[in-house]
C-alpha cells in the first residue's frame, strides 16, 4: 500500500517526481546526512556508497528522486539512512524558486534550493530547464 499523500503516478510538477515517459538513469546511496527533500541536490557522501545534502560535502551526484515508499510522515524528505534514488540522466521535476524559460541553465544555491541564477549559485552539469514555470511551481529539469 502507497503512502495516501501522493501516488505512484505523481502530478506533474511534484518535486522528486520523474517523467517516466522518457529514458533515465537512477543510482541509489545510503543517505548520511539528517535530510534530503525530494527535487533537490544529492552530493558525494564520505563512503563510496553513501549521500548527502548540501552542506559541508562535495561531488554533486546528481538530484533525488521522489519514492512513494517514503511517506508523507517524512514530509517528502528521504532521512538518515535511507536508500535514495538519484537521477544522473533524464527528466524530472523541481521546485524552482524564481520564473524559469526553456533552455536555462539549472543551478543550486547554499540550501539546495533549484534556480535559474548564475550569480552566487552553482551550476548542475548537463541540466537545463524544459518547462516554463512561475517561482514556486514546479519545473521539468532534463539532465543529459
């Protein structure tokens, strides 16, 4: 039984959710640190096997991806422990914290929020946003 929070078949623009209708490459790690919310940066843990949020670790990995196992109890959030899913290739959906066009760059800032602003951010290789979206909404983030 899926948690009642949201379904297998998540609406589009759910943070973490993939468009399955295209290719994608997913790998999994143990999470080390406290957190990681779905649609957000995942970095290079201490371990060959393991992940973390933003913070203090270095080596994006790639962005996490929502898992219906994780229930809305965690409020959308993979915690420590946990196996994540992170997508290195292909489609998936963000929060984007200001307007976003097709075509732009995909950085992050110091708290792992998704921007399309270069000016103090960081950029996530290969990303570029294919949607367009208001700050807030969800965005589509295509990595190749």
């Amino acid at each position: 039984m899926f948690p009642t929070g949201y379904h297998i078949d998540a609406p589009a623009g759910l943070p973490g959710a993939l468009d399955t209708e295209r290719p994608f490459t997913v790998i999994s790690r143990e999470l080390e640190s406290a957190a990681l919310p779905f649609g957000q940066p995942a970095f290079r843990g201490s371990r060959d096997s393991t992940c973390a949020a933003i913070g203090g670790m270095s080596g994006l990995l790639g962005i996490a991806v929502m898992d219906p196992m994780v229930g809305p109890a965690n409020e959308c959030n993979y915690v420590f422990g946990d196996t994540v899913a992170i997508l290195i290739e292909g489609f998936v959906w963000v929060r984007n914290f200001v307007p976003v066009t097709p075509g732009s760059p995909v950085y992050f800032d110091g708290l792992g929020n998704i921007t399309s602003m270069a000016v103090g951010n960081t950029a996530v290789p290969r990303a570029k946003f294919e949607t367009t979206a208001a700050a807030g909404k969800g965005a589509l983030v295509c990595i190749k």
